[in-house]
C-alpha cells in the first residue's frame, strides 16, 4: 500500500507509543487504532475504563490516514432509503446519530486541542447535468422534511462558492467540513492517551481466545487479558475476525494533490474552503488544504496500468472544472480502500459474548467512525443496551463473488477514466 501522500507531509507526529510487551491486563481491548478505536478508547479512559488498544501497523494507517477529509452528515444513501431499509426504530436513529456526528467531531477537536486545518464551513454535493441536479433536488427535499442544515444552490451560486460553472447546482450541508484526517487521527490518538488509555503500535493481534469469563489477545511480542474487546479494523481487518472484512466490497480511492495554489487564483477557488464532490457515479472530490493545495481525488488504485490511467484522467479532469489552473501538476499521489456493504449502510456485530465490532462506513469514515467508537463505549460501559442504538445487531455475512465484484469496481473506473480523459 503507497503511502498516506500528502498527509503524512503536514500532520504533526503521531504521539510516541511503543510496541505491546509481556502481558497487560485491562477491561477493554481495542483492536485498530483509528477513528472507531481511537475514538472509543478516548470515550472508555475518559469514563475511568482502563482500556488498551492494539495496532498492528501506526496510528491512522488505513482508511483513518488516506481519506479525502471530508467530515459529512449521514451515509451515500438518501434518508427516506435509510429509513426503509432499517425500518423503526432503527432508521430513524441513525440519522439522528450520523446527522449530529460532524458537531461531535468537531467539538472532540476544540475540546482536545488536535491540530487538523479544521474547517467547519460544510460540504458541497455538485449535480452534473440536468438528472445530477434532480437527484440533490430529491435529497434536499427528504433532509428538509428531517428540518436539517441544508441548503440546495442554484448553479450561479454554486459557481460562485466553487470556482467553476460546470455543475448544474449544489447541495451545502451545512453541518460538515473539511480536516487534515491523519492529523485528526493522530490527535485521537494523543487526547486517548492523556485520559489514560495505552496504545500499543506495531502490535498485529494474531488470536483471541476465551478464558473462562475473560478474553486473551495475543500479539507478535505481548497479550492482553481483557474482559470486553472492540474489533474496529473494518475494511483493513486480517487475522481473528476477518470475516469483518469479507462481508464488504473493497473500493479503491485515490488523492492527488497540487503544490500550494497562487493566492490570487484562491480568491476564487473555493474560496469558502467547502470541500465538495459530485454526482457521478465514477466520481471526483475536490477541495483545498490549509496551505492552498488542491486535493483531487476519485475511484480507483494507483497500482499497475490503472496508475498512468488515473493520473492522465485526473489532468484532464482538473483543467476541465477548473481551467484557470492550466495543466495541473500533483506533487502527491495516494490511495486507500473503501469497504462497502451490500446495502451502503453501516453495521453492528456481536462476534462472540463480550466481542464486539461496529463497521461499514461505505466511504463516509470520520463521523460516523467517531460516532460509534463512542457509541462502542456506551454500549460496553452500560450506559446504553442493545435496544437503545442505532443499528439491529446482525450476523457477519460473507459477500459472495467479493473477488469478482472487487475487480469490477478496479477496472470498471480504469474503463470510464480512460475514455473520458479522450474526450
């Protein structure tokens, strides 16, 4: 896997952690050490619950360290089918729970102090073409009903906050924005530690067993004995559980990004710092860094042919939507992977008595992954049971055809970008 790219060039360091050593004890054993792990672990310390957690790479090393940084309300799917396909109770509070997600990231930020180029000024849903435009016009419609923050523009008024009249019109939410992710994940990392959780990296669990009403997880060099554990690896999970990672499709995404942009070109080019995306279905993300940097990015893995494909259909795209740039140059190229769920909603599993795993962000990590790394806490601490969250407890169900449904979406994107960067 390439590396975090333009990430790991600005976030500050990650707190020092060293690997797990001998044998600990604690109520809690947090596996991943992202935003649901991290997250989680911030919750239980800060709650007086001795919690460790076990990384098997660093801090942020999967999707947590590679995403686009968009901190968005609610899932890719619109509400009404959220509600449909969860039926009440469960629908209902999941939008309520991922709708106000954004604001506890952010005040997880003010409150701790974590440096991430915090931008607190919403996103932006772009609509191509005229069926782009009805498809932000139905979901405006079903958010309003929900009396949410959002707010459907017009095409001037989208010209005017993104710097290019290519799109038929927008959809702001006004609860979202943007941050550095692995700086934020990092700055997780760092308050979990203050509040007395122990994180240990370089620690890849290799089992779990049962031992009488306790849980034993080893890894390479140490053990933890534990009496709850929190499986929060999603997409990137191997080892114990692995069928976590089985039940979703893997989608690869990659970002690009620019040197820092001429100051007079950002007086017009987001100059609101939204970040946005649009309505393709193969589609491009852009927004700027706290340095004036344009990070552009879509599906598909920088690996192989499909590298040269992308990189040449990301030149075009660039100086299509914003031709005042001329010919883009990236200085920074990465890419990391998107587990999706057959039903693009997230997941909550019981792996065995006291295990328990929440999952399947479906592209759409840091909210809802801070969300339910504190919901994980809740539940494991008492405060709220079964009945009370927002998802039905399911059993983990292989995806069939995974093989064959990743490649699709792998070549599938090297296909639509190799015949639109001839265009």
């Amino acid at each position: 896997m390439p590396s975090r790219g333009l990430w790991d060039d600005t976030a500050p360091p990650a707190p020092p952690t060293d690997t797990i050593q001998g044998s600990l004890t604690a109520e809690v054993a947090v596996i991943g050490a992202g935003y649901t792990g991290l997250s989680a672990a911030l919750h239980l310390a800060l709650a007086g619950v001795s919690t460790v957690v076990l990384e098997s790479s660093d801090v942020g090393f999967g999707g947590s360290g590679r995403n686009v940084g968009l901190v968005n309300a609610g899932m890719w799917v619109t509400p009404d089918e959220v509600e449909s396909t969860l039926g009440p109770p469960y629908g209902g509070r999941l939008l309520a729970e991922l709708g106000d997600a954004p604001r506890l990231v952010f005040e997880l930020i003010e409150r701790h102090g974590i440096e991430c180029e915090a931008q607190r000024r919403g996103t932006l849903h772009c609509a191509l073409g005229r069926g782009g435009l009805t498809d932000l016009e139905r979901r405006a419609r079903q958010w309003s009903r929900r009396a949410a923050p959002v707010e459907l523009l017009g095409a001037a008024e989208t010209a005017a906050k993104l710097g290019t009249g290519i799109y038929a019109g927008s959809l702001w939410d006004h609860r979202a924005g943007t941050i550095q992710p692995l700086a934020y994940a990092r700055g997780l990392a760092r308050a979990a530690l203050a509040a007395g959780a122990r994180i240990f990296t370089g620690s890849p669990v290799l089992s779990t067993r049962r031992d009488g009403s306790e849980w034993l997880v080893a890894a390479e060099r140490g053990s933890v004995r534990a009496s709850w554990i929190l499986a929060a690896t999603d997409a990137y999970t191997t080892g114990p559980w692995a069928a976590i990672a089985r039940e979703q499709i893997p989608l690869p995404y990659f970002n690009l990004s620019t040197a820092p942009l001429d100051p007079a070109l950002l007086a017009a080019l987001l100059p609101e710092r939204q970040g946005a995306w649009d309505t393709q279905a193969v589609l491009n993300s852009f927004r700027l860094d706290a340095s004036g940097r344009l990070i552009f990015g879509s599906i598909g893995a920088l690996e192989g042919a499909g590298r040269h494909i992308h990189m040449r259909w990301a030149r075009r795209a660039v100086q299509r939507i914003f031709p005042q740039l001329g010919a883009a140059r990236f200085e920074r190229a990465w890419y990391g992977t998107i587990g999706m769920t057959a039903d693009r909603l997230p997941r909550f599993h019981e792996l065995a008595p006291q295990a328990i795993a929440f999952c399947g962000y479906n592209g759409r990590g840091i909210a809802p992954g801070t969300a339910f790394g504190r919901l994980a806490a809740e539940y494991i601490t008492g405060e709220r049971g079964k009945d009370d969250l927002p998802l039905p407890l399911t059993a983990l169900r292989p995806r069939p055809l995974r093989g064959m449904r990743q490649a699709m979406y792998s070549l599938g994107s090297q296909a639509v970008h190799w015949v639109q960067a001839r265009l």
